[in-house]
C-alpha cells in the first residue's frame, strides 16, 4: 500500500460546491475542457479571458465571457488555467486586485506559487488542482465516463473549506474517477520540472543523436525513424512499464536486448549522468531555473527562439518522418 494520501470520490463531502460561484481564467486547451466538464457536472463557470479567439471560441460553446478581473470579482473558487509564463503578470494586474477575502485560487500547477512568482494574499485559499496529462485527453476520457488521475493539495486555507471545495471540484472535472493523489505544491512544481528537463531531454537527445549517427553510418532515415518510434514499439515498452513495473518489462525482451540494454546502462551510469540530474534537480528546487527563466524572457529570448526554430525547423529527422508517414497512408 502505498504511503501516498489518495482519494477517491467518496471523500467528497456533501454540497461541496454549494454556493460556490466557479470561474475558469484561460479558454485555451485545459481551460476549454475543465470548464466543459465543469458544465456536464452540473456546475457551469464563468469565463475569464482577453478578447481573443479562445473567447470567441468559449462564447461559441454557450459560456458567459468576461474579462479576467471582471470574472474573478464575480467568483469565489477561480481555477487558473493560463500559462506560467504570463501568470505573474496577469496575477498582479488582473487577478490580485479583483480578489476577495475568503475566495479560493486553484492552480494547475505549482510553478508560479513554488518559486515565489505569483504570491497570493493571505486571506484566500491556496490550492492544487494538478492534472497528469493534456486537456484533449482528459475531455475524451470525461466523455467516456473515465476519469484522469491529478495531484492536489491545498497550500493555504485560509477558509477552513479548503479541502472541500478542492475535493468538490476535483470531482466534477472527473479527476477522482479513479483516484487522485496528495502532494504538496511545492513538490509538484519540483516534480513536473525535474521529469521534463532529465527525462525529456535524455529522450530527446537521445533520438536526435542516434538518426545522425545512424543516417552516417548508412541506415536508411525511414528504417531509424519507424525503429525509435514511428512503428509504435516504444508505446507497447512504455504501456508495459506502466501495467507491469520498470524492472519486470524486461522480460518481454530477448535475451540479446537484455544483455545489450543492461550493459550500456552501467556503461552510461558511469558518465556522470546522474550527478548531472542531481545538480538539475538542486537548481530547480532552490528557485534558480525559474528565475534564469523569467530573466531570459524579459531581457532576450534567444534560448526559446532557438529551441522553436528545433521544433520547426526544416531537419532530415523531419523529412524521413514525412516521407513514411505517406508511404503508409498511400498503403492503407
């Protein structure tokens, strides 16, 4: 049994939401499907959003829009659904002075509270509504009558009904259908940066480096792209870690692949890989890459810029998965 407090949809307490006036800032892709799913529950909020397409798009979809200071004034649980990077600056020009004492912040992620860039007043509820994977998926699995998994936590409660209305709106967005778990917002924050600049990256890189050597060394682009991940093989390895354990996956491998992963993993574990994850996880939890960050955006972007022109740019990675993609719908 793990240590972790979990709940599920029986810890809900009565009328959780009762009297509650629910507000959804940001309409883009998590905003749009927590408040459709919010309005399925039962509980309808009121948009906050700048005058943009997702306000248009959020009109189109039957919602009452106004504008974030406007909306915020109207509610008393606001859940924030912008991005972290424009959050300090909508926080303290639109949302800080519209709020009331008493009233509820409810954040998707810890980021902007954990590294000290948003800091609510002390007379609001605080709190965690972390979702574990994109807003499309969680609006097909609401659909569905399934349910997604979040972390929760409340930060300040500052009420007294801080776990409940964070309960009741966990409930109504689906996410106690099975379960959600309990970690505290700083440790989320921590969480969600640490897995995306080791793992992500490693990922990345990995994939970067072996369709160059590969394509040097005279494989075919296409062959390189369907073997890492194009033929789905990865997916099934991923869906085994995740039905099976990390360890007991290996299994399904050969004997060949056991041997070879198991070998080049003590090899790799030699080249200071993990102290290197131990420093980047030290400068996420001191505050030190959140303000490397929000100093890079507001003096130059040119690290960002370079990563945008990566993901859309025109590399041979890109044209090997084009060139397979349409062989495989002219086939099917």
């Amino acid at each position: 049994m793990s240590d972790m407090r979990y709940f599920t949809a029986s810890d809900v307490p009565p009328e959780a939401l009762n009297g509650e006036h629910l507000v959804v800032v940001g309409y883009g892709n998590l905003g749009r499907s927590m408040a459709l799913n919010l309005r399925d529950a039962g509980h309808p909020p009121l948009i906050g959003n700048i005058e943009d397409e997702y306000a248009q798009q959020a009109r189109a979809d039957g919602f009452t829009v106004l504008p974030i200071a406007e909306a915020v004034e109207q509610g008393s649980t606001i859940y924030l659904l912008i991005a972290d990077e424009v959050m300090p600056e909508v926080f303290d020009h639109h949302i800080r002075p519209a709020l009331k004492a008493g009233s509820a912040l409810v954040f998707a992620s810890g980021y902007t509270v954990a590294y000290g860039l948003v800091q609510p007043p002390a007379e609001v509820d605080v709190l965690l509504l972390a979702p574990r994977m994109g807003g499309q998926e969680i609006r097909q699995r609401y659909t569905q009558g399934q349910g997604f998994i979040a972390f929760l936590d409340v930060h300040q409660d500052a009420s007294g009904r801080g776990w409940a209305r964070l309960l009741g709106l966990a409930h109504a967005v689906g996410a106690l259908r099975p379960v959600s778990f309990h970690l505290p917002l700083p440790q989320e924050a921590d969480l969600d940066l640490f897995i995306e600049q080791t793992l992500g990256a490693v990922i990345g890189l990995s994939i970067m480096s072996l369709f160059s050597i590969g394509v040097q060394n005279g494989l075919p682009p296409e062959a390189l792209v369907l073997e890492m991940y194009m033929s789905g093989e990865m997916e099934t390895v991923f869906r085994a870690f995740r039905e099976e354990g990390f360890t007991h996956s290996a299994y399904h491998h050969g004997n060949i692949a056991m041997y070879g992963g198991y070998r080049r993993l003590m090899e790799l574990m030699q080249t200071g890989l993990p102290q290197h994850f131990q420093r980047i996880f030290e400068e996420i939890h001191s505050g030190e890459f959140a303000r490397q960050y929000q100093e890079a955006m507001a003096q130059n972007a040119s690290l960002m810029e370079q990563a945008r022109a990566l993901a859309e740019g025109d590399h041979p990675l890109g044209h090997a998965e084009d060139a397979l993609r349409k062989l495989l719908r002219d086939l099917t």
